[in-house]
C-alpha cells in the first residue's frame, strides 16, 4: 500500500513515500511521483501536514449515529461548510483552545485528499479523483458555532484541523473503524459503514458546483462521541490500519 507524507527538510517541504521507518523523497506528488534517489529516516524529520490544499471541505452530520445524538434529522443532501486552510496543523503540533470559558470538541474523520482537477464528477467515476485517505481532526468552537448561521468560523480558528500524519492511497472506506480516544480513553467508536453519503457522493456532490484541485481535502464527517476539549488534553484519531493522529490540546499563547 503507496503511503505518502511531507516533511520540512531544508525549510522547504519535500513529499516522500513511506517505506517501513523510511522516507524516500519523491517529486511532485499528484504526477505520477517517483523516488528521487534520496531518502532519510522518518523519526529524524519534522512532520509536516500531508497536503496543503488550497480548500478544505467539511461535511456535517454525515453518520446516522451522530446525527441523532446531535437531535438533528439525517441531512437529505450533504451538508458542507469550509474550514480555513489556515486552521490546519499537522501531527503532534497542538490545538490552541482560543476560548477555555467556551464548549470547544473534537470530531474524529477520515478525510479524503484529492488527486486530479475534477469538476462535474458523476457518482459512478467519482473515486477516481481520490489520490487517498488521511486522518482530520475537526475541532469546533460550540458557543460560537451554536450563536452564528454560517459554522466556518467556529471551525477555522488557527490550528482547528490537525490532519495525518499521512496519506494512504490504498483505503477502502466502506467499512474502516474509527475510533477517538481522549487522554486514552476511547470516546468515539464507529465505522464508516454509518457515513449517510459516501465519498463518491461528496465528491459528486461537491464537483457539481466547485472545482476540486489536486490537494483539496473533505473531511467525510464524525461518527458518535463527540466531547469538550481542555488544555492538557490528548485527541488520538484512529482509523483503519492508518497510522493514528495524536493531537495535545493547550491554551492559546
């Protein structure tokens, strides 16, 4: 299974394929990478966020057990919003609580990472626009979110989307486990199998009225479990046999 990551070498970010504990630096990631010959241990280099889209996607109450804990009715067609690029973060990097006196939560997702302009998907080809999967975190400001319309604010606050550690080309998503765990005690418990619209459908959905590029993410919605976060923390997202995503949670300096 291809497993892709970035990392900050020389103050540049540079891709590489994950072999074992080894990153073999590649080229450009979304043609048709190739090894550049070079290649470096994965526990000497800084992590880097697995993409730096130009848009992230954010689907809500995509799981049947989430929406009813949230009391809502099951979304008839997908419910989008966006999160700042600019709220990404990558592993072990910290979610800075912007408001303690406020209902900050985590929400566990498998995120899809797009691989090729699409524009006008149909549900049938839509899959092919996936380069892979990696791990979001999507980590919402309640107060805010509950008093405002519109829910990208409450969600685009600076590190509010940790995302990776990497990205897994070789996913199916029918069927994955997901699982949140806060300070190791498991919160969230859930499959992909509850997902109300599948990653074709987002993707169909979304393509019909927005270019997707290379590099752009959608982060497919969390399942049941979802809780409040406090400085001191640790999230820890697992899903599937990806590699998990361990987040600290501190004030915001």
């Amino acid at each position: 299974m291809p497993v892709y990551g970035r990392f900050l070498i020389n103050n540049l970010s540079q891709y590489a394929e994950i072999e074992g504990d080894t990153a073999h630096f590649i080229g450009n990631l979304f043609e048709s990478p190739q090894r550049t010959g070079q290649s470096a241990p994965v526990a000497d280099l800084k992590i880097l966020s697995p993409v730096a889209p130009s848009k992230l996607f954010a689907i809500g109450l995509n799981y049947v057990d989430h929406a009813k804990e949230s009391g809502k009715p099951v979304p008839e067609v997908p419910l989008m919003w966006f999160k700042a690029p600019s709220a990404i973060i990558a592993q072990g990097e910290a979610v800075e609580v912007a408001y303690p006196e406020h209902r900050t939560d985590y929400e566990g997702e498998l995120t899809i990472v797009i691989g090729k302009r699409c524009k006008g998907a149909s549900e049938a080809n839509a899959t092919s626009y996936i380069f892979g999967y990696t791990i979001g975190q999507d980590i919402s400001d309640r107060d805010i979110q509950n008093s405002e319309s519109q829910w990208a604010r409450a969600k685009s606050f600076d590190t509010y989307a940790p995302l990776g550690p990497f990205i897994y080309t070789d996913i199916d998503p029918a069927d994955l486990p997901v699982e949140t765990r806060l300070n190791g005690e498991v919160r969230q418990q859930s499959s992909t199998k509850q997902l109300v619209f599948s990653p074709a459908q987002l993707i169909a959905f979304l393509s019909e009225s927005i270019t997707l590029e290379p590099g752009d993410c959608i982060m497919t919605g969390t399942p049941f479990g979802v809780g409040p976060v406090k400085a001191g923390d640790t999230i820890e997202t697992r899903i599937g046999s990806m590699q998990p995503l361990i987040t600290p949670v501190r004030g915001r300096s």
